[in-house]
C-alpha cells in the first residue's frame, strides 16, 4: 500500500490510524517474538537426538541473542531511515529462511548459525525491540496502553502456538515444527507489514493520539508557555548517568526474562511433570501476560513508569522464589501460580522498557539510542541461558542460577529509578534554562 493509500484510508478511519499499527505490531510480535520463544520446546528433541550438553545446546540461543545484539543498532538506524514497511518484511524473511534451515542442521555450528543467528538473531527485526523504535512516537496519552495492547499479542498468539507446535513435535518431529512456522512468517507477517506500518504519524499528517491540534487562544498560550522536550543526539545520550542506568536496567531485567524463558521446559520435564503440561506453561506465561500488559500498561499512564517496572522486578522475583520451591511440592497448582507472577507481573517489562527510554531520550535520533540500549541489555538476555546451563551442569540442579536471577531482579528496579530520577534532574534544569526572565517592575 502506498503512503497516499495509506493516508487516504487513515483520514476515513473513524478511529486513529495508530490503532492500525498497533493491531499490525500485535500479530507480528505474536508471531515474531514466539518464533524465539519456541526455542524452549525445541531444546528438549534437539537434546535428546544430539546427545550434547545443555550448556552448549542453550548457547545457541545466546549465540542467536549476541546476534541480535549485532543488529539492535543497525534496526534502529534502519527504521529510522527506511521504516518498518521495509525492515518488518525483511526480518520475517529472514526468519522464514531460519526456520527452514534448521531442519537440515546436524552440527553445532549449523544450528548457531540457523536456529540462533537466522531464528533468535533476526527475530529482533520483528519482536520488542524494533517495535520499541516506532510504536511510542504515534501515542503520548496512550502510550502505556498502546504498548501493552501490542505486547499482548504475543501472549494471545501463545496459547494456540506452543500447544500446537508441541503437539506437531510429539507427531511428525521437530522439524516439521520449523517448516510450519516458517510458513506462518512468509504467509502472515510478511505481507501485513509490506501494506500498513509506518514510522511516525507525521508521515501521513496525523499528529500523536490523532488529537486535533488545539485552535483556542488559552491552549495556544498554554503551548507557548511549554518548552519543547529536548531533542537528543546519540551522542548526547551517551553521555548521561540516565542511558547507562537504563540500559542496565534493561540488561538485567532480560537475564531475568530469557534465563528461565529458556530453561523452564526442561525444568518441569526434569521434576516429572508431562511434556504437555511443561508446553502449556510455556504458552500460558504470555496468556497472562495479555491482562498484565494492557492492565499496567494503561496503569503505568497513570502512576509512572517506574512503579510498574517494579513491579515487573517483583514477578520475576517471586517466580524465581516459587520455581525454588517446586522440587519440595511438585504440584500442577504451583507451577501455575508461578506461571500466572511471571506473565501477569513479569512479562509487564516488555511495556516500560518500551516507554521508559522513548520519555528519557525523544528525537529524531532515537531509533540509534534506543538500538545502543537494546544492544547493551542484549548482554543480559545472552548471557543467561548459558549461565544457567553452565551453573547447572556444574552443580547439579538450578539454585544458584535462580538465586542470581532473584538477584538481578532486585538490581534492574534500583537501576531504572536511578535513571528515571537522573532524567527528571536534566528536564528540571532545561525547564529553568528556557523559562523567560522574570518580568522588571521598576
């Protein structure tokens, strides 16, 4: 569809264009996201045909998330420049030619460069991140809720993906899971995003929220009387205490996020539990994540940021503390009760990580500084995985790894209200510096 196409049809809609976009990101990031995710029902087959360790087998997807942290600043100057209608295709592309490559991988090094650098790499093209870069410049008002109705597709998607896609494992293998799914980018996501996102909606004349701008002479006076947000530079970003205690925030809250994403099948497998029971855990921790994103994304409007990504921190804490306690109480209840604190809770992350950096550092050079962030917090997506395959092949069981997880989550919420504060600081004082002088009475 063309731009005029395009601004033709969002000048009729009787609601704001940006809900289309919105509606486009939640199929592509149900789909793109659990492109990765699948990796968790994956390993176990993987496992068991191979014979390899679980240190090197979950290295691939770190190896597929260093990959990704090789493209976040490359997607983001890329949107910036070309737009998701060009990138979004591209990347499920990419991730369709993965797919199909991993069903021919017999060697660890092929399984690196398909499942981890085609698969987990370049699904970065198509899950949070690259969304991150473009969805919060069409909503201010509604930026949390816009965000969180986005996230949500991945968690509605789950549901139906994973118990499927296990189930197509289990009958006819692994690889006819690939072939499948691969399917699904090429005849879903592909040409959703060649016809409708955009980067901003000041490319077809809309302003943000699609308000009408303000004719009245008090808003005009309230307008003139507000300075514009500061327009950061790459560079200037770098420099703050605020971008490094947000990407910090981020790197941890991902160890968190990807440790247990990628162990956690085979956890429940090793405790006893069924295959199928393992798979829908897998996709209900999205599933509630639906009510968790939209519910505080819409809530994080409302009190800040920082409240909710606090809240995020204490979900994945307590779901650490509960996965502790299950080799004591094996029960179905408790592993959905984890379930339920990781994705209602946890899984709201997705939308602040989204929302903070976009308020801390708007400009035109965003998409770059929000691509430098997801590469740094890409170290703690990466690491992870490895980490708890290695502490649990040298130890024997999960403890430690869930302990340094419960750790880093206590450390992600301290570090974003440390960049949040920092923030507030630099507004305050370029607010003092535009203010007018006070009128002379003499």
């Amino acid at each position: 569809m063309s731009y005029g196409a395009r601004r033709r049809l969002a000048h009729r809609l009787p609601f704001f264009y940006g809900w289309v976009i919105v509606a486009v990101a939640f199929v592509t990031l149900g789909l793109g996201a659990n492109a990765r995710t699948a990796f968790s029902l994956l390993f176990p087959p993987i496992l068991k045909e191979f014979g390899w360790d679980r240190a090197m087998t979950a290295s691939v997807f770190s190896a597929g998330f260093i990959s990704s942290a090789l493209y976040a600043p490359l997607v983001g100057y890329a949107l910036d420049r070309f737009g998701p209608q060009r990138v979004m295709p591209f990347g499920a592309a990419l991730v369709a030619a993965g797919l199909v490559l991993t069903t021919y991988a017999t060697q660890p090094w092929h399984f690196y460069l398909s499942l981890g650098g085609l698969v987990v790499g370049a699904s970065s093209l198509l899950a949070y991140n690259a969304h991150f870069v473009f969805l919060p410049s069409w909503f201010e008002r509604r930026r949390g809720l816009a965000l969180g109705v986005a996230c949500a597709g991945v968690g509605a998607t789950s549901i139906l993906l994973f118990p499927w896609f296990q189930a197509t494992i289990d009958g006819i293998g692994w690889r006819a899971g690939c072939l499948t799914l691969a399917a699904l980018m090429i005849g879903l996501v592909l040409p959703l995003n060649l016809a409708f996102p955009l980067r901003r909606p000041g490319d077809i004349g809309l302003p943000p929220d699609g308000r009408a701008p303000a004719h009245d002479a008090a808003s005009a006076t309230a307008a003139s009387a507000t300075p514009p947000a500061r327009q950061w530079t790459w560079r200037s970003a770098v420099l703050t205490p605020a971008f490094w205690y947000v990407s910090g925030a981020c790197a941890m809250g991902l160890f968190a996020w990807y440790g247990i994403l990628v162990h956690q099948t085979k956890y429940l497998l090793d405790l006893g539990f069924g295959s199928r029971l393992a798979a829908y855990a897998l996709g209900l921790v999205p599933l509630f994540a639906v009510t968790g994103q939209i519910g505080l994304g819409h809530l994080s409007d409302r009190i800040g940021r920082g409240w909710v990504w606090t809240l995020s921190m204490t979900g994945f804490a307590l779901c650490y503390g509960l996965l502790l306690v299950l080799p004591l109480w094996p029960s179905p209840a408790l592993v959905f009760l984890m379930v339920a604190v990781q994705g209602a809770l946890g899984y709201s992350l997705a939308v602040v990580f989204g929302a903070v950096p976009s308020e801390l550092f708007p400009g035109a050079d965003y998409g770059r500084i929000f691509g430098t962030i997801a590469l740094l917090a890409t170290v703690g997506a990466s690491s992870s995985p490895w980490l708890f395959g290695w502490l649990h092949d040298k130890t024997g069981n999960y403890v430690l790894a869930f302990l340094t997880a419960i750790a880093a989550s206590i450390l992600s919420a301290l570090l974003v209200w440390l960049a949040i504060r920092d923030g507030e600081r630099r507004n305050r004082a370029a607010t003092m510096a535009t203010r007018p002088p006070p009128a002379s009475h003499t």
